[in-house]
C-alpha cells in the first residue's frame, strides 16, 4: 500500500536517477523510519549497479535481486529493495501507471509551473 499510494513520486525518482546514474533499485529503509505525532518518515534512496554506493554495501543483498536489477524493464519498471525492521530484505518489480519516464515528465512539468 506504501509503494502504491506513493507511484508517481517514485516512479518519477527512479527514472530521474536511472538517467544520471544507470539501472538501480529504490531502497526502502524501514529500519531508519521514524515518526512525529501522525506523520511517519521513511528514508529512500537510490543504489546504482556499479556505484559506489553499491560497493560500500557489499553488493546487491543477493542473487536473485543483482538478476532483477540486470534484467528489469526501467521505462515501465521500478526495482524496490526493502529494508525490515529485523534485518531482512525482500523485494518488488513493480509496474503501475504512470510509467516511469512519463511521472518524470508530469513531476518536472508540475515543478516549472508552481516556479512561475
């Protein structure tokens, strides 16, 4: 439900860093979520294939999720590691509308419009 109510924010952040930086999955970090009153704040980030980032985290967490990374579909996909409160990890390859580079596309024309 987080991810779904969430699409077009993340969408549009994954496609944003695929194009600086490469394929990569969006990181959920549960672990470092924190809450103030009713708002709850969960980190995201973005991990590259080949970053530094990457390296410093020893790897993608295992095989299967360095073979979704390789092989997903980023104008239509969204690779999401999630990172649980009792140090395991599972993951999504998740599709929803709007694809990828057209959240970019609304996001930024959305940004250029509230600047003027």
């Amino acid at each position: 439900m987080f991810i779904r109510s969430q699409w077009a924010d993340f969408a549009a952040f994954a496609w944003a860093n695929f194009l600086k930086e490469g394929r990569g999955a969006v990181v959920i970090d549960l672990r470092n979520a924190s809450k103030s009153g009713q708002n709850l704040s969960v980190p995201s980030y973005y991990v590259a294939e080949s970053s530094e980032r990457l390296s410093v985290r020893g790897g993608w967490p295992s095989e299967e999720i360095a073979d979704v990374v390789r092989s997903y579909d980023p104008e239509l996909d969204v690779v999401f590691i999630v990172l649980r409160l009792d140090g395991d990890c599972f993951h999504y390859n998740a599709s929803d509308e709007p694809a990828p580079p057209d959240a970019y596309e609304k996001k930024n024309r959305g940004l250029v419009k509230d600047a003027s």
